[in-house]
C-alpha cells in the first residue's frame, strides 16, 4: 500500500478548502437572490402568529377589535443556517370608536437576510362600517420601504471579482390596502394587497470598471393576501374553543398557505399546529401568565406564544428548525361614566 505525500496532503487540503469555500459563497449567493427583485420570489415576511399580524399585511384590520393593543414578533428562521432570515415586528394600533367610527396604527418591520436588509414604516388607518351581521374594515397603509445591502464576498478563487454586485441603500414610498369583515358570529375573511406602488430601489446607472452593474436593484412585487378563520366556542366542553385561521399569499409568481388550528382554554392558554405548504410544520404554544396566577390585575391582557418551526424544504437536512416569539398587550378605555342630575327640589 503506497502512503501520500506531504504534497498529496496538501493537495487534498486545497480542494476540501476551495469547494468549502465555494460552497458558503453558493449559500450566500442563494440567500441574496431570494432577497432581491431578480429572484421573483415572495418578498414580504412570513410569521407563524400570522393570527397577530393581521394589520400590517392587511389594514382594513386596523382597530377592529376593541382597545389598544401592542404586538411584537421576533423570528429566527432556519436556525444554523448562515445567512439566513431574522425577522422583527411591531404593530401598535387602537379603535377609536368612542369618537369616530376609525381604527389608527402603525407597522414597523425589519429583516435580515444574507447581506441585505430591508425594513419598513407604515401608518394604518381603517373606516369601519357597522351592521347587524358584523363589522367592515376599509383599510390603507402608507409608508416607506428602505432596501439596503452591503456584501461582503468570499470569492472561492481570487480575492477580487469585478462582476459581484457592491453596496446600495435607498429609500422609497410604500402603499397598502384592504378589505376585512368581522362577522357577529365569532369568524372573519379579508382581502388585501401589498406594495401597490412597486417600488424599485437601488440604482444601476453605473458600471464597474469590469462593465458590470455597480449595484443591483431590488424590484418590489405586489403581494396579495386571503385569509379568514372562525371560532368554535365551547366544541368540547364549557371554556373549550377551537379556533381555525388559513392565510393564502401569493405574489403572481408563486402561491403558498398557512393552516392554523388552535385548541383553547377560555382566553388563558393555547396550544396549536400550523401547516405551511412546501415549508414546514410548526408548533405554537401561548398562555397569559399573569391571569393565570393572579388574575384582576391589568397584567391580565399580557398574552406570550412561542412556536417552533419543523422545517420540511430542502433545508432539512440542514436547518434546525425555526424559532418564534410573541408578546401582545392591550389596554382597553374604561367605560364612559352615566352622568345623572335631579332638580334641587328632589335631592
């Protein structure tokens, strides 16, 4: 049997290096493709606790359930993977129905991913129609996006390559709108779009000194949305609720769904499976911790859900999962108190 050489080895070594090397650039090149406009693919965020995240893809959601209430949603999805997405949410929104029949809010959002990062700010405003069978919210968001990117290449060969795309940040107006009805008996449907003025951020006037575009555009894409869902209150026993949401996307190019079922114990705790076509399987979990140990205070409406994402794409083999946080408090106007008067001659 004859042994390598020293120069074998090294050998050896060399192009374990350059296909690691190559491989990590393969990654990182992917995830940046799907971040940017070139790829059309699905552009917005995607949350497992959709069901709290109703009014910054559709605002004809905005106020309409009672109160003011804050929502925040952190999301690391496909754990291990470098690169990958990490997503930050906060919505804050109330009804003014007391004055007006309106619901105001705002959106913020931010993602990461690969290189780029993209965050928005949007103001939300709905008029609500009331009838007898339920509530319509008419909805328009309007904000701006900002799109930035700043890669750092690993070339697999040398330490320069003139036709990667360099650094770029801008900033432009963003539009949304929607329908949503909530109907009197415990079940709601929308209809909403994204991005309704397809902005396209980045400048690609200039070239590098290879001819190469000095930076790459990012082309938003309308997104649309369906979604609906009911409540079956008391299905097993008193105090025991089954609660179905479906979200359907899609931006013209590629259709996904998101199938939610939760099983509840009045309003104090939950426990729920969501199906993602061609995505994953995630399990969700949430409780109101302070009502459950010492109710009648207004820590009562502090409500906590975590889910855990089992990923079931080609990242498998790779992924560990994906992880989600979300945290909702809601403060809610005392009633308006009935003012009486008497004649001074009947005090």
């Amino acid at each position: 049997m004859v042994g390598l050489s020293i120069v074998d080895v090294a050998y050896t070594n060399t192009r374990k290096t350059i296909f690691f090397m190559k491989s990590r650039l393969l990654v990182f090149s992917t995830l940046f493709l799907l971040a940017s406009g070139a790829s059309y693919a699905q552009q917005d965020k995607l949350v497992t606790h959709f069901i709290f995240d109703k009014m910054s893809i559709n605002p004809g959601a905005t106020g309409i359930d009672d109160g003011f209430c804050g929502t925040t949603i952190y999301r690391n999805q496909w754990d291990r993977v470098n690169g990958a997405p990490n997503s930050a949410i906060l919505n804050v929104q109330g009804a003014l129905d007391r004055w007006a029949p309106v619901g105001v809010g705002i959106s913020f959002y931010h993602d990461a991913i690969g290189f780029s990062r993209q965050n928005s700010v949007t103001l939300n405003g709905s008029y609500k129609l009331s009838t007898s069978w339920g509530t319509l919210g008419i909805g328009v968001g309007l904000g701006i996006l900002n799109v930035g990117m700043n890669p750092d290449w690993v070339a697999p060969v040398t330490n320069n390559d003139p036709s990667l795309p360099t650094g770029f940040a801008d900033t432009k107006f963003d539009m949304n709108a929607g329908l949503y009805w909530k109907g009197a008996g415990d079940y709601y449907v929308g209809a909403s779009a994204t991005h309704l003025t397809v902005p396209v951020l980045g400048d690609s006037s200039g070239l590098n000194p290879a001819g190469f575009p000095a930076t790459v555009t990012y082309n938003s894409a309308r997104h649309y949305y369906l979604m609906g869902g009911k409540k079956f209150v008391d299905l097993f026993n008193p105090g025991w609720h089954l609660d179905v949401n479906v979200l359907l996307r899609t931006d013209m190019v590629k259709l996904s769904s998101d199938i939610n079922a939760r099983f509840m114990y009045e309003d104090l705790a939950y426990g729920g499976l969501t199906f993602r076509t061609s995505d994953a399987i995630a399990l969700m979990a949430g409780a109101r911790p302070f009502k459950l140990v010492n109710p009648g205070t207004p820590m009562d409406n502090l409500l906590i859900g975590y889910s855990y994402d089992i990923t079931i794409n080609k990242l498998a083999g790779v992924s560990r999962g994906s992880h989600e946080m979300m945290v909702k408090y809601c403060y809610y106007l005392p009633p308006v108190p009935i003012q009486k008067s008497k004649h001074p001659r009947w005090l």
